[in-house]
C-alpha cells in the first residue's frame, strides 16, 4: 500500500454512514457508529489529529414516503428523527465532533457548489430517460415510490435498490414491471429529460483508487466487478420537491438524489467542526482538498456508493479521495435478522434502561468478530463475554492488584518498573498501533484485554502476598509493576470502554480525562497515592438474562399477533443498515419421501480449492472443488456473503449428481448445500476426506 502508517502528520476525517432521519435506533443500528467511535478515538490517542464526524441523512424516498403516510412534511419528520439520534448517540459514549444533517445550509451550499464544478469540467449531461409515473396519483415515482422486478436477477425489488436480491444500485427506468406504491396500481413509464453524472469517464481513475483504498477486504473485492466491467453513469436528479435543488435553472423541476448530497455531508460536516473550533485546532480545507487522511465507516449494503460513485465525485470535483473504508458485517439478534416491524429488536433506548453500561455493549459489538464478519446478538452470549472477560480479566486483574497495593503501599510503591513489564507493555502499544493500521477495532481493543491477561498471570507467578514479609522489596517490585499494568491497560482500553476506563483512572489518582492522553502515557510513572479501589464491573446473573429473554420473546410474539399482513417491509433502513434480511422459518414440507429417493441424491464431502467472482454477477462465484474422484466447478450465489479469498481449503458438501447448469456463461457442475439467505455453507464436523458419501 502507498499510505504511510497511522500515525500521519496529515489531519485525519473518520466518518460513519448517515443514519436516514427515518426511525429508532436498535443496537444492530449501533455497530458502524461503535466502530467509528472507536476508530477515531484510537487514532487521537496514537497522536493523530482527527475529527469524527457524521449527520443524519434527511432526503431520498424513504423519509418522503413515511411522512406522507403521518401526514406531515418530510422536513418536520425528518428533524424529529434527526434530534433523537443527536440525543442517542453521546449516550453510548459515540462522542461526533460535529453531527449535522444533510438539509441544513452548509450542505445544500456545499452539495450545488459540488454539482456546478462537476458541470464545470464536463461531467454532467442531460438525456432523455424512462421515469416511472402514477397516472392515478398524477405524479413521477421516483426510487422508493415504485418496485417491481429487479433486471439484473429477477428478484422483488424497491425504488433504486435491489435490496432483496443482489443488491444492486438500480438506474431510474430500470426496474421491470414497475408498481407504484401510492395507490398499488402499475406504474407507467414515461420519458423525461435528467442529469446523469459521467462516471464510466472515471474508470481509468477508478481502477487505480480501488488498488490504492485502504480498510476491509471486503470494500476492496466487492466493487471490482463494477469498476472493470463497464461503468454506468450516474443519474443524479429526481422528480421530487423533497430533497436539495439541482443547481440553477432547473430548481423549480428537479432535486438531487439523495446519494449526490448524503456523503457530501461528511465535507460539511466537517466544514461546521472548523467553523465552531477554529481552523487552527481542525482545517477542513485541508483534510478534504489537501492531504487528508479519510477513513469512511460504513455498513457493508453501501460498498459501491463509497468506492465507485463518492470518489469518482471527489476526485472530478477536486476532492482528496478516501484513504480507507471500513465495512462491517450485519449483525443478527439470536441468529436471525432484526425485524423492528415484529419488534425483534434489543432497541437502543431498552438497552440503557435495563441498566447496563454502554461500554458493555460497545466491547461486545467490537471486539465479537472481524469487523467485516457478522455478529449474532443474544443475551447469553453478551453476558458470557461480559463475565469471562469484562469481569473475569479485565475487572479482576485490576480490582486484585489495586486493591493489594491501597492495603499495603496506600497507592503505589516506590520502586522502578521492571523490564519484562515495560517491554510487555510496548509490546501493547505496539498490537494497539498494529491493529489501527489493519483497520481492526477487535486487534486494538484486544490488545489492552491481553495486557491485563498477561498482569494476572504476573501477580500470580509472583505472589505478592508472600512477600510482604518475607521481601518487601521485591512485593513492593511486584506491585509498581501491577499498577503501572493498570495504568496501561486504561490508556489502550479507553477507546473501546471510555466510560469505564475513565473510572479507572481517578481510582489510580491520574488527573484529567484518559481519553486526552497518548500512548506514551501508559509507560509514565503511575500516582504515589489513590483510595481504596472499587470493582469496575459487575456480573450478570444467570436470572437476569432469562428474564431478558423471556421479555423478548413475549414482544416478538405479541407483535407477530397483531400483524397479521406477511409483508415485512423494514423501512427504517438506513445508509448504515447493519440488519440482514428478515428470515421466518418455512414450514415442515408435508410430502415424505422414500429412502430410495432421497439415496438419489448423491451427496459427496467437497473440499475447496479455489473460489472467485464471476464478472457481471453481483452475486455469483466459481469454486474449484476437489470430491477426491474429480475437480468439479460449481457456481454458487455466495459472493457478496463471504469473503472468498478465505474460503480454500474449507470442506463443502454438494450435491454431485445435480443437472449440469450454466449461469453468467459459466458452467456450473454440481451444487453447493448453505443454509439460509446468508448462505451458511455446510460442512464436516470431523475430518471425511473430499469424495466421502454423505448419508
Ligand atoms: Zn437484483
């Protein structure tokens, strides 16, 4: 990679997806804004300087839609939803130096200054196009105001996202059989002249961004196929008055669509940090037209709008271009989506009341998995990690070793740091460092959890309270050491935990606020003196979550009573969705069948030994799978769902007897077995070699 190491000498712009003004927050909801959150306060305290900054997206269908359906503006609708996520937010410790909102003046300046300098340098042209109009309603449908069929792979579609199938960005006029959604009634098309934004123009530019783009695999793979494979413009007006005004003449007809003036609000956002802090403290100037080093934080359903469309739109408008994206996983709610319209949710609000520190939460959701792998939420599992690790490492190590050291030296001992811990805690700093520069929250977060392993592991070997009498030099040796631990472990754990870890550091007498000091803090010589310590966290009784689950099942029940339609259209989805899509269980099929048919099926164990995309498909790959008698190439509709550099050497189970089929022009011999819409692949619990029967 061409970018230097965190920390740079350039400012630094870490952003979150916006959140669309459109609903309440869930926990699932929570995990980009957690990782952002913790983003860039690790790299503030690696010594970067960095403004975090986010808004609520205002504009596009989804807001329009709904307010129609309440009976008030969208600009009222929106605002309302706009003050409750600026409230939420800071109540889990997801500190924005700037929150804003895509309507407010800023942007709409910013986004027509944008579009007049991509008119400017010749990116914008007109063409005559098919718009979906409701003669009924007398009015255009643009995006969520028309579905129909998705042309790309035939599955439902709404407004301008395949959002149920592969998950592709739709042009106006594309879907097929359009319906609108005010009255039901099927839609026309009718041709209308708009304003596309030449993005194929970039391609060679694009090409080369995508090799340079930093952050999760997966926002590097996923966009290939569109970037080398022919590159669609862009159409950037809408029929609608919601929304902000295409620049100049045109006002009165067209607005711009909603993904035009959404990520410009990571720019304006900015803009409005510079102008409450002054540009000595943050320039926005020069993080967006200099040398900045952008990081975009994003959930996973909203790759191609960062890495094709945003910087093609930087870079022609003379922007820096991202330095990184960083695309999470869904996140499931005891292995299935979150629903908020059967009210299968843990919402945000419920999570603070049933008393719980958010700073639970926010280890839970950054350190469970790689940030671009899912994340299941149960409360089960959210109490284990909790007790074992929260309670059970961390708390303990600290509460011990404090506690010894108040006993018998009132604070900490005059004695100097040994080398073996010093180098271990350099060794912290080091992973802590490490884990910034792979874009891995889990790395950091970690780091300061293996620090405090290693301080239990140390107070044990050593034993302290032997020593009190038989050498109290070498106790008091033992427990400088201890604390210096302690302070270590506050200063690398404060991004994940800020609340708690803060706790921690009046409790060992530092001053001021952990969160402003650097790295080099952790090897600084800890207080002579602090008061006795109390436990920084607590367990959580086996009771306790049974009642949590209970309560949630009662409500998943009641809701899925009183909503007797089979349609559960999520219409809060926001640029951050972090929720896959809903899966109810099928029934039991009625029809048995015979041993005989089933012994049909040839089922063999598979090992892979190669998987790729198939260009043009968006969810397609090729695998080479060994089935010990014979290589066999199978398509298989995984893609977008796992990450397929990671796949070699995972054994499979297929169904070899399968009808040959040819899918995207590739021949595809056999089946992959995956269970569900997120594809969990099948596999061996012992160790069948590829060709073992399966019966
Ligand atoms: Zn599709």
């Amino acid at each position: 990679m061409s970018h230097e190491d965190f920390p740079t000498e350039n400012p630094s712009v870490v952003t979150c997806g916006l959140p669309y003004a459109n609903g309440d927050l869930h926990i699932g909801h929570l995990r980009t804004y957690v990782g952002g959150d913790i983003y860039s306060r690790s790299l503030r305290t690696l010594g970067q300087q960095t403004a975090f900054v986010c808004g609520s997206d205002m504009h596009g269908t989804p807001v329009a839609v709904n307010a129609e359906k309440e009976g008030v503006t969208p600009e009222e609708f929106a605002l309302r939803h706009h003050e409750k996520y600026k409230e939420t937010f800071p109540k889990f410790e997801i500190e924005f130096d700037n929150y804003g909102q895509t309507h407010d003046e800023t942007n709409t300046e910013l986004t027509q200054e944008i579009v007049r300098t991509l008119e400017e340098e010749g990116y914008v042209y007109e063409k005559e196009i098919p718009v979906a109009y409701d003669p009924d309603a007398d009015q255009w449908l643009p995006d969520r105001f028309v579905e129909g069929t998705c042309p790309y792979c035939g599955a439902h579609a709404r407004g301008d996202e395949c959002d149920e199938g592969c998950g592709r960005h739709l042009e106006p006029g594309e879907i097929e059989d359009p319906t609108s959604t005010l009255t039901g009634n099927p839609a026309e098309y009718r041709e209308r002249q708009h304003k596309f934004f030449a993005v194929s123009d970039l391609q060679d530019y694009l090409q080369e961004f995508i090799n340079r783009l930093e952050g999760t695999s997966n926002a590097q793979n996923q966009p290939r196929d569109w970037i080398e494979g022919e590159l669609q413009d862009w159409c950037i007006t809408r029929d609608m008055d919601w929304g902000i005004d295409y620049p100049g003449e045109e006002a009165d007809e067209l607005v711009l669509y909603v993904w035009v003036d959404a990520p410009i609000e990571y720019i304006a956002s900015t803009k409005q940090y510079t102008e409450n802090v002054g540009a000595d403290v943050f320039d926005w100037e020069e993080a967006w037209k200099e040398s900045g080093d952008i990081v975009h934080i994003i959930g996973r359903d909203i790759i191609q709008h960062h890495t094709v469309f945003w910087p093609a739109m930087l870079h022609a408008a003379g922007y820096v271009e991202p330095r990184a994206v960083m695309a999470s996983g869904f996140i499931t709610l005891n292995g299935k989506g979150f629903s908020t319209s059967r009210d299968r949710a843990v919402w945000a609000d419920e999570y603070l009341d049933e008393g719980f520190h958010p700073d639970l939460l926010r280890y839970y959701l950054a350190t469970n998995g790689g940030f671009q792998q899912d994340v299941d939420f149960s409360w089960s599992k959210f109490q284990e990690r909790v007790n074992s690790e929260l309670v059970g490492t961390v708390g303990n190590f600290l509460y011990r070793s404090l506690l010894f050291a108040y006993r018998n030296f009132e604070g900490t001992p005059d004695a100097p740091l040994s080398d073996e811990v010093r180098e271990r805690i350099e060794e912290a700093i080091d992973e802590f460092q490490a884990g910034l520069n792979d874009y891995s929250i889990r790395k950091s977060g970690n780091a300061a959890v293996r620090l405090a392993q290693f301080g239990n592991e140390y107070i044990q070997r050593n034993e302290p309270w032997k020593l009190t009498d038989e050498d109290p030099e070498q106790a008091a040796q033992v427990i400088r050491d201890c604390v210096q631990i302690a302070k270590a472990v506050a200063v690398l754990f404060a991004p994940t935990a800020p609340g708690k870890m803060q706790e921690l550091w009046t409790q060992i007498g530092e001053e001021g606020d952990v969160s402003d000091v650097g790295t080099d803090a952790a090897l600084e010589s800890p207080a002579a003196n602090f008061d006795e310590p109390e436990a920084l966290f607590e367990k959580i009784e086996d009771e306790r979550v049974e009642d949590l689950n209970e309560k949630l099942a009662e409500r998943v029940a009641e809701a899925t009573d009183d909503d007797d339609s089979d349609e559960d259209t999520e219409d809060d989805d926001s640029m951050t969705e972090s929720e896959s899509v809903e899966t109810e269980l099928e029934p039991l099929a009625d029809d048995r069948i015979s041993f005989d048919d089933f012994l049909e099926l040839d089922l063999r164990v598979g090992e892979i030994l190669d998987a790729e995309g198939i260009d043009g498909a968006d969810k397609l790959a090729k695998l080479t799978v060994d089935i010990g008698v014979e290589e066999r190439q199978i398509v298989a509709g995984i893609k977008q769902l796992h990450d397929l550099d990671s796949l070699a050497g995972q054994k499979v189970i297929i169904v070899a007897n399968l009808e040959k089929a040819e899918l995207f022009g590739v021949e595809s011999n056999g089946m992959l077995l995956a269970a569900g819409d997120e594809a969990d692949i099948l596999t061996t619990h012992g160790d069948a070699v590829p060709g073992t029967k399966v019966q």
